[in-house]
C-alpha cells in the first residue's frame, strides 16, 4: 500500500462506523460475514463504487479482504489521513477540532498565529476540565492537577486541508483521577475517578456557555450572560481560550465529534463558531471575571521584560514598562497561574502590548502587580506610542500611592 500505514487489529464494526460518520452509506451485505459500502457523492475513491469489509474475522480470508479495504479507502488520501486512519488508530476517542481561517493561502496559517491557535486550544480542555471539579470565576492554580491529568489521556492530530484545524482525540472510555491533588481549597477529599467523556462534555458545556454568552453581547451589549453563565463552566480561564482561537482570524469554530461506543450526549451543541469581533468582548468578560471581588485591583498595559521563574512549575515574575498614564512607570509582576507565563514570553519575543490585572502594592521603590493575571496580548508595541504621561496622575486616573484611602 506504498507508503500508507495500516493499524494493527482493525475492528472491522468499528471501521464500518467510522464510514458511516464519514458520508458512506450501508449498501446491503450478509449478516455476520461482510457489509457493502457506498462512497458519499461521485469521485470520492476513483473508479470505485463501493467497498466491502469483512466482519467475520475467523474467515480464512478476513485479513486479505480487510487489507483490500483498507487500501481502497486510502486512496482518498485525506479521508484516509484526516478522517479514518486517526480513529482506528487510537481506539475510541471524541474529537475536538479547532479551527481557525487567516488570509494564508488555504491549509496553511502564520507560524505564530498556528502557535497560540495550539496553545488556545489545550486552554479550552484545560478551563473545561478544571469546571468538571468545580465551576469558578477564576481558577488560578485550583483544579489544575486534575486537568494536566485529563490532558494527559489526550491526543494531538493533524492538521486538515482547507482551513488549519488542530484535532484532540479524548478517549470516552478513560478515566482520570480525582484525589491526591493537595491543592488545599476546591481538592476533592476523597479518591475516586472521572470518566473522561463526563470531562469531555464538561468541556462543551464550558464552551458552550461562553459562546451563549457571546451572543447574549451581541443582542444586548452586555456581559451579564458571562458572569451568568459561571455556574456553566463560563470562567476567565474559558474566555481567555476562546479570545486566543478567535483572535486575528477570519473565521474560527469549536467542533465536537463524539465517539459511536458510547451514546452521544443528546443536550450539548456539537459547533461554535467565533471572529475577530468577538476579541474585544471576550477580552473585556476576562478582565471582568479575573478581579478579586474581595479587593481592588488594577489594569496595566505595557511592554514584558526581565521574565524570570525561580524554580520549575512556578508561575514566574516579569517587568513591565506601562504604557498607561496614570500607573507606575515601571511594574514588577507576580503571576497566579504559570499558564500565563507562556504569553508573556510570547507578547516579549513578538513586541507587542500584554494587559495584564492584579493587585497593586508599593514596596520601597517598586511597584508589584500581585496574584497577577494576563488578560489578553495585543496590538504592536509601536502602535501605542510613547507614554500620554511621564509622571503624576492622568486625567480620570486614581492615585494609587499618593493620600486618600485607596
């Protein structure tokens, strides 16, 4: 078959499914021997009309035939590569897949822009999982062992042609442990474990309340469908995801492919889809959503340098040069979640603006932005120009250090 692979152990009742959810239609066959297939449309595999596979594999023949159509379908490369050889090779799995349109010429995407579309998407499983153990706001580090050990179940395909699609492949059957997570406030007490389809539909439900809330926006200008929708799984952690997938594309979606071994679930969306429109919401419902109810805190714009982390798995420090009257000159950052490291490297490495949120305290002659979140990296760092400000307080801007009772 050149240069395809063929798995081992082809379930052949499961290749039938896998035609079927393709567009192959059951054309007849002899029950407990074979079943016949027909391609969806004309043309699909060239001069073929229809495709046996072999079910009874005790057949003398069963391997012979099963190879045969094995090779048939690969003829369709795509078919074969983005579509069939990925769901036998895995055994059964649900499907996330992220897409996400650019002016690159079709099946390809700018580097850094295939970057963060990755990085966007392991945010959406991670935001998901963390909102099966319990929904949240912000989630900070809470949750966050459990959801690194349901991303560990979860594999990365390739890319599909026409548009740039990362592919997630989560085995409905797995399971993922509950206990030991020592994180003090929100660990589970007990040990036990969580199948990883209920994680995966906590993931759409995630998903799904956000985009909800999205269009709530849309109707109404308002984020209140946002912070309804945390019970859902709605979280700046989600929101932040999503901002990532829809952010300077032309076109993007969520699409869920559930597994046949399992039933699907019957009351979940299975396609979200996003555009850049959606950016400045998704960033103004994150900014929203990571503020500490209990205290003050404070919105600095401005470029990253001097990124440090002192130990592994740290959530790491960094300076920031505020491009913002109004706020100190210069800020020194204590990030909350280690995943936000990884986009101020990004917004350091790319010169462009990173906002970020936290709480803001004077210590000698430093500024320390505390329990620090990234909100959203944006534009060039040219675009926004020198400082409005060099010193004191901008019009409509509160004095942070200076009398009063802030």
């Amino acid at each position: 078959m050149n240069d395809i692979s063929i798995p081992a152990n082809v379930d052949p009742v499961r290749l039938g499914s896998l035609l079927v959810e393709a567009g192959w239609q059951v054309a007849g066959g002899r029950r407990g021997s074979y079943r016949r297939f027909m391609p969806p449309g004309e043309g699909s595999l060239s001069g073929t009309s229809s495709l046996v596979v072999p079910l009874d594999s005790s057949a003398p023949e069963f391997s012979e035939m099963l190879h045969a159509a094995l090779s048939q379908i690969s003829q369709d490369r795509d078919l074969w590569t983005r579509s069939i050889y990925p769901r036998l090779a895995v055994d059964a799995s649900d499907e996330f897949r992220f897409r996400k349109e650019s002016s690159a010429p079709s099946g390809f995407i700018g580097w850094r822009s295939g970057e963060q579309l990755i990085e966007s998407a392991r945010r959406t499983l991670v935001a998901g999982a963390k909102s099966y153990i319990s929904p949240g706001r912000h989630f900070v580090n809470r949750n966050g062992r459990f959801a690194g050990r349901y991303l560990d179940q979860v594999l990365m395909g390739q890319t599909a042609s026409g548009s740039y699609i990362v592919t997630a492949y989560a085995p409905p059957n797995g399971s993922v442990s509950l206990g030991g997570d020592g994180q003090g406030v929100g660990a589970l007490p007990e040990v036990g474990a969580a199948q990883v389809r209920a994680v995966n539909q906590a993931v759409v439900k995630a998903v799904e309340a956000t985009a909800e809330a999205l269009e709530h926006y849309r109707l109404s200008g308002s984020l209140s469908g946002f912070e309804d929708g945390v019970s859902r799984g709605v979280s700046y952690e989600m929101t932040n995801a999503i901002l990532g997938i829809a952010a300077q594309s032309e076109g993007a979606d969520i699409t869920v492919g559930w597994d046949s071994s399992m039933p699907p679930p019957v009351s979940l969306s299975s396609h979200f889809e996003f555009s850049g429109e959606d950016v400045e919401p998704l960033g103004q419902a994150a900014l929203r959503l990571a503020e500490d109810q209990s205290s003050r805190t404070v919105v600095v714009v401005g470029r990253v340098h001097l990124l440090a982390k002192k130990k592994v798995g740290s959530p790491g420090v960094f300076g920031i040069d505020s491009l913002m009257p109004g706020s100190p000159r210069k800020v020194r950052v204590r990030l909350a979640d280690e995943e936000d490291y990884h986009e101020a490297i990004r917004a350091h490495e790319e010169d462009l603006a990173l906002q970020v949120s936290g709480n803001l305290e004077k210590e000698g002659n430093l500024s320390w932005l505390y329990n620090a979140t990234v909100i959203q990296t944006l534009g060039s760092i040219d675009d926004y120009g020198a400082r409005r400000t060099r010193g004191g307080v901008g019009e409509g801007q509160m004095n942070l250090f200076e009398g009063g009772d802030s």
